[in-house]
C-alpha cells in the first residue's frame, strides 16, 4: 500500500468524526498500523493485533477482532484497525462489563451459567486462575437461582476485581501502545463533556416546553374566567384547569379519531387502487391470453387452409397430368393408325427389309 494514508472509507469518517481527529493524529494511527503490518499487505492478521496489545489470544480477544471483522476475512484493514481500537479504548468500566457479559452469555438470554462464568474465567486467565477467581467461583450466585444477572456481575466485578482484571488490561495496553492513556482519557473526558453539555440542552429544552405549557394552560384559564374571577376567585383555578384539560383530553380524542378516519380512508383507498390495479392486471392478463388464442386460432386455420390448398393443387396436377398423357396417347393413336409406339418400329424395319430384298433381286 506504501507510506501513503488511505482515502477514508465512511467507517474510518465516522471513526475520525467521533473522535475529531486530526491529521498529525491519523497519521500516528497509521504509522502504528505499518509497524505492527510486517508483512505490508495492508492489513493486520489476528497474531499481529495481539502483539500490539501485547496479550496472549484469547477467545475474549477474538471476539474483540471479530466485533469489527464484519467481511469475516480473518484481518482488519486500516479503516477496521482504528474502529477497533476506538471503540475498545473508550469504553468505561461499565460498557467493559457488558460486552464481557454480551461475549459470554452465548444463548443471549440474559443471563450467565455457571459453565459460561467458568468459560469465561478460563478465558481470560488460561489455565492459572488466582485465589481471587476461585472464591468468586464458589461465590458467583448470591441469590441462588443458578445463574448471574448483569447486576450481579457488576457486583461479583466489585467484590473480586481480578476475575476481570484481563479485559481492563487488554483496554489499557490499546491505549498505551497507540495515542498514549493520557490522549485517551483526556478523549474520554471531551466526549463525557460534549454528551453532559447535550443532556444539558434536551433538560433546559424539556423545562422550557414545560413552562410553554403552563404559561398556556394559565391563558386559557384566565380566559375561561375573566379578568375578575382569575383574580379575585382564584381558589377556582385549578377546577376550572381540570374543566380545560377535560376538553382538551376530548379534543385529542377526536383528532385521534379523525386521524385514525383519515388513516382508514387512506388505507381503503389504497386497497381500492391495488384492487383495481390487480382487476386491470388480470383484465389485460385475459385481453393479452384471448389475443394469443386467436393468433393461435388464426395461425392454425392459415396452416389448416394451406394444407387443403396444397392438397387440391396437388390433386387438380395429377388431373392435368392424367389429361396431357391421354392427349398424348390420342395423338400417338392416330399417328400410328391405332398401332403404338413399338408396332410403328416393327413395320418400319420389316419395310425396310422388305425393300433390301427387292434391292438384291434386282
């Protein structure tokens, strides 16, 4: 591929968008990517990925690699490569427990067995699970129905931190060996402030919808009254607030309904179109067949009168035939005083020896 960047993809915008990553920045991204590309075929195999985690494959791991490994190809390309690590590198604690949990939960019912925790731990620590895994081994259902909830994971992640230790570890060892912990916490910081800052928006806009509300729920009560009974019969207020949200509940009914109406009408007049479309289809179905069967029709009385033409002509040849050859006859007859063909020849040479005879008498 060379030493030049390639042109981001829509997976790789959306990664620097996310990110808002600069150039200097996609350029480190990518020198890491030749480094750890030793072959220079453009992409990093499974082994290559964990040698820059510096982490021995696990099936955790390769979930991991799978997650971004959306063609299956057993490889990330460089747009693939930079999801990867985003996506892992920003995850909180929390969203580490539960694709955890997601990775493990095979039959995705929500729950983990014992045999999935058991799977899981092996997993990540291989053949020496510590002191600290085996209690929460013994320990792993604290309400004895033979299974962990994600609460209960969250708790049993608390209670022994090494059962998991591996996957924070893995997250940490991106970090490092990438951008630096420091860039990408200090990401995760700017990310964490853009979302409060929009939480923020929706709540003042949530609270300013609500005060538009009231502000002409308060109209419609001071109209409903008057100047003197909002002010000076206020202890009425809120009756005749729930007389207005009364009316108000009955006018939403009937623009339910009349939406509802409308929608049936819709609904009827498209049945109706698709109706008459299909009754159209079919008449044009039946035009299109009775068209083929009298072309059919047609074609077979052409053929049919063809074939009577043929054979009257044939027949009425053979009567030309038989009246030329009984003309002939006729003619031969009276050429030859009745005599045929053959009696002619005869005559004629006995003739000629007759008069050869009378040549030598001479």
């Amino acid at each position: 591929m060379g030493n030049k960047i390639p042109v981001p993809d829509d997976r790789l915008q959306k990664t620097i968008d996310m990110l808002k990553l600069s150039k200097k920045e996609i350029n480190k991204f990518w020198r890491i990517f030749q480094k750890y590309d030793r072959d220079h075929g453009g992409t990093i195999d499974v082994e290559e990925f964990y040698r820059l985690i510096e982490e021995e494959r696990t099936v955790f791991g390769d979930s991991l690699f799978e997650l971004v490994d959306i063609d299956c190809s057993g490889t990330l390309d460089f747009s693939e490569f930079v999801q990867t690590i985003a996506t892992y590198a920003l995850f909180a604690r929390v969203d580490i427990l539960k694709f955890c949990f997601f990775v493990f939960d095979k039959d995705k019912n929500g729950y983990i067995d014992s045999d999935e925790l058991h799977a899981l731990v092996e997993m990540l620590h291989g053949n020496n699970p510590t002191s600290n895994c085996r209690t929460a081994l013994a320990n792993f259902d604290t309400n004895s129905d033979g299974k962990i909830d994600f609460e209960e994971f969250q708790a049993m992640n608390v209670r022994f931190p090494q059962l998991l230790h591996p996957a924070f570890r893995m997250q940490q060892n991106m970090m490092i060996n990438t951008l630096g912990e420091q860039w990408w916490n200090g990401k995760k910081l700017m990310l964490q402030e853009e979302r409060n800052a929009d939480n923020a928006l929706e709540e003042r806009l949530r609270l300013k919808e609500l005060q538009r509300q009231h502000r002409n729920q308060q109209r419609q009560v001071r109209h409903k009254m008057g100047f003197f009974g909002y002010y000076f019969c206020f202890f009425k207020r809120g009756k005749v607030l729930a007389q207005i949200a009364a009316e108000e509940a009955i006018r939403a009914e009937k623009r339910e309904k009349k939406r509802q109406q409308k929608e049936k009408q819709k609904l009827q007049q498209k049945n109706r179109k698709d109706l008459e479309n299909l009754f159209k289809d079919d008449l044009n179905a039946d035009d299109a067949n009775a068209e083929k069967q009298a072309r059919k029709e047609e074609k077979h009385k052409k053929k049919k009168k063809k074939k009577h033409g043929e054979a009257a002509l044939k027949e009425k040849k053979e009567v030309l035939r038989e009246r030329r050859q009984k003309r002939e006859g006729e003619k031969y007859k009276a050429a030859g005083n009745g005599k045929s063909k053959e009696d002619r020849e005869e005559r004629r040479n006995r003739r000629k020896e007759r008069n050869e005879e009378h040549d030598d008498d001479l």
